[in-house]
C-alpha cells in the first residue's frame, strides 16, 4: 500500500486535497445557513414543525439522486464539483437546523433571566450567552456532519468528480485492492481529522467547561 | 429539465421488460429488504440484551459509531473484488453476495445503536416500579423497556432502511440491478433524462418508505409514550441525543 502511494502520491495527494475541501466547504456553508434558520425556528415556534419536517425530508434523498439531480435544477454541468458542495450543505443544514433550534431551546431560562438583567438586549444575550452555552451541541452535530460528509463525497466518484473515491472505481476497475483499502484508510483518516479539529474548536469556545473539573 | 423527466416517466417503453421500471423497482426493494431484515436480526436482539443487562455496551457502541466513518463505496467496491472470484454462480449471485453483506454491515449500526440507548434511557424509576410490582428480568424487558424504548427503536429502523436504500442505489455500480441502474447507465450513455428520472424514483421511494414507516411507527408505539390524542407533546431529551446520532446515508 506504501508502495502505491510513493509511486502515485501526486495524484492522491490531489485528491486528498479535493476531498478535504469538497468535506469542508459544506459544513462552513451549512453551519452559516442552520445558525440563523435554527434561531429563527426557536424565535417563531409555529416554523419549528415545518423547518423539521422539510429538513428531515431532504435528508431521505439519497445523495447519488441528489447529485444528479442539481445540475438539471442549477444549470451546472454534471462533473461540477459545485453539485457536491451543494448537496452536502443541504444535508449538512437538514441535519445542524433542528440541533441549532434544540441547543438554543436547551438554555435554561435562569440564564436568560440573569442575562437580562445584566443589561444584555436581545441580539448581544443571543451571541454572548445563548450561542456559547450551545456549542457543545452544536458541535456534536457538526462532528457527525463531518463524518458523514467525508463519507458521502466519495460517492461523486461514481459520476466522476475526482476526489478519493477515485480509488474505489480504480481499484474496482482493475479489481486490485491496495487502492481500495488506501482509499477507505486516507478517508477514515480524513474523518477523525474533521473529528479532532471540531472537537478542538468547541474546547477553545466553551474555556468555561475546563475550568470546573468534572 | 422537469419536462425531460415527465417524458421519461410516462413514456411506457419504460415501463415494461426487463429493464423496466417495475422489475428495477422490484429489484431495489429485494435487496433492501433482505440486507435489512438479516441487519434487524442482529441488531435487535443484540441491542435488547446489551440495554437490559448493560454490559459490553461501550465496545459495541463505540465500534457502531467507527463503522460511521466508512465510506460506504470503498466498502462496497472492496467486498466485491473480496469477495465475487470465489462465487461461482452464473447469474447475480456473484455481485449479490458481496453487496448484501456490505447492505447488512451499513444497516446494522443504527439499529443497534438505537435499540440500546432506547432501553437503556428508560427511567430507572420506572424500572423499579416495574421489578416492585413483582415482574422478572424478562417481563420487564418486553412488558416494559421494550413499549418504551419503541420510538427510539423505530427511528433507528428508518435510519437504517434509508441507508439501506440510498446503498442500494449505488450496487447498481458493481453490476447489480435496482432502480440504480438507470443513474449508472444513463450516465455511461450520457442520457441525462434517463438519469435525473432514476435519481427521482429513487427519492420518492426513499421518501415513500419513510413516510410509511412514520406511519406504522405512530400506531405500534403506545398512546402512553407518544403523548397521542393529548394536547402537550413531550419532547424526550434521549429521543433528541438518538436524532443526531442516527444520521449517516449515503
């Protein structure tokens, strides 16, 4: 497996790089759009049942359908890696939207009061308070988001988009297995990137949780 | 494009022989079905014993999520090329074989996952309640774990089925049959309508499915749980935490 590697590394490395960034783009877009519709599904309760139910159909499509299916609804070509980025993010806010509008509904209304009366308006008690005190959940989300975004990326190999699930259709092509078992172990290892640099992030926002041992 | 699919759908040359799509529908829904009761088999009883006793659930539930971060095309194409020289079959028994065991291993970790935590969020009050009015170990787990533990049980089936169903499409890859085969083929043929026609029959069949098994979900689980017929709906932490858990397709 080194050996295939050493000898391909140029073109892996590609496209390692591609699927890093085909994984990561989705979760930043996703995460930017759920934060406000998550919000606004907590603000407004009446939009909390429709915003859930929309998300959760969104999220039966299965991703090869909804690969091919974006070029037709967004006039791209089909190989466009712009389709994958797209996709993802849907399925990225299909899934952070209702743990946004759950994490924001879990801060106890103590907090809220006290925040109030610290002279905290709405919209800086939203970011100063409420949205800390829900990262951790987020950030759960997030990491599952991650995990299955490296996952799902690697099924665009199959219309061709290059990224490490070209090693799947290689190796299935030339039915030689060291592609193959690289592919799925760069991918593993891809993923518990993803893992380890959201959990991080979450540490480095919440400092409060480390200062009171557990 | 929306007029390219209808044309598609309803011309009827499409519907019928061998590459029609009842026969892909019916072939779709065989594999499904198959991976998804073996996975149930397993997963089920597993996830009861572990939530009733307990024991062994760090190991399981941690080797259930790691199987998450798979992706499921490497597993796919690895299984086959594994798996498929040593078959000899004529027919699809060949490509079959190696996809269903991957169908099963992708089916197996919601379930699992789901049924242990549903049992073992049962609140311990209740099982004391239970053991207080003289009930044995096992009728308190199907008289009393098992009703509760229902619509967690239910949710991880779904997720489950849904994966089984999204990695279906994608056997169509390594020769198999299924309503996949219009994506795979239409794309080789460059016959984009034939292709975005099949994407949507297998999105409708997803959303069919689960709505269907919403469906079922609403009438086996007790009235007691669900909070059916009364006006607070009870929105159960646990059930949150399996929401985000039981995520993955394909």
């Amino acid at each position: 497996m080194i050996d295939y590697y050493r000898q391909n590394s140029d073109q892996i490395n590609g496209w390692l790089g591609w699927h890093a960034r085909l994984s990561a783009l989705p979760l930043l877009f996703g995460l930017l759009i759920a934060l406000p519709l998550g919000w606004l599904a907590r603000r407004y309760r009446w939009l909390y049942p429709p915003v859930v139910t929309v998300a959760g159909l969104l999220y039966t499509i299965p991703s090869l359908a909804l690969f091919i299916l974006l070029p037709g609804l967004l006039k791209t070509r089909i190989l466009d890696p712009t389709n994958v980025v797209v996709a993802l993010t849907v399925y990225t806010v299909a899934l952070l939207v209702r743990v946004v509008a759950d994490a924001l509904g879990s801060v106890s209304e103590d907090v809220l009061q006290a925040a109030t009366a610290m002279g905290y308006r709405r919209l800086g008690r939203l970011l100063k308070v409420e949205l800390p005190i829900a990262v951790p959940v987020i950030a759960a989300g997030l990491r599952v988001a991650a995990v299955s975004n490296v996952s799902l990326v690697s099924v665009a190999a199959l219309i061709g988009v290059p990224e490490l699930g070209q090693l799947f259709t290689n190796g299935f092509q030339l039915s030689y297995q060291t592609p193959i078992l690289l592919g799925i172990l760069l991918s593993v290892l891809l993923a518990l990137a993803f893992d380890s640099v959201i959990q991080l992030v979450a540490r480095v926002l919440t400092p409060w949780r480390r200062a009171v041992p557990r | 494009m929306i007029a390219e699919i209808w044309n598609w759908l309803s011309d009827s040359a499409h519907w019928h022989g061998p590459d029609g799509v009842p026969i892909h529908l019916r072939e779709h829904l065989q594999y499904s079905l198959i991976a998804l009761l073996i996975a149930a088999a397993i997963a089920l009883p597993l996830g009861l014993l572990i939530g009733h006793t307990g024991r062994g659930s760090f190991v399981v539930v941690a080797i259930a999520n790691s199987f998450r971060a798979l992706p499921t095309v490497g597993l796919l194409t690895f299984f086959v090329i594994l798996i498929a020289p040593h078959i000899h079959s004529t027919g699809t028994a060949t490509y079959l074989i190696p996809s269903e065991i991957v169908l099963v291993l992708l089916a197996i970790p919601s379930m699992l996952t789901n049924t242990y935590a549903g049992i073992s969020a049962v609140d311990p009050a209740v099982r004391d309640a239970a053991r207080g009015m003289g009930m044995r170990g096992s009728q308190t787990l199907w008289q009393v774990e098992l009703p509760n533990a229902l619509p967690l049980i239910f949710s991880g089936i779904r997720s489950s089925f849904l994966q089984v169903i999204a990695t279906a499409t994608i056997t169509a890859y390594v020769s198999l049959g299924g309503l996949g085969r219009y994506l795979i083929d239409g794309l080789a043929q460059q016959d984009y309508p034939q292709m975005a026609s099949g994407a949507v029959l297998v999105a409708v069949l997803a959303l069919l499915i689960d709505v269907l098994l919403a469906a079922v979900q609403r009438y086996a689980v007790s009235r007691g749980i669900t909070g059916r017929y009364s006006r607070k709906r009870i929105v159960d932490p646990a059930e949150q935490q399996a929401m985000i858990a039981a995520a993955p397709l394909t």
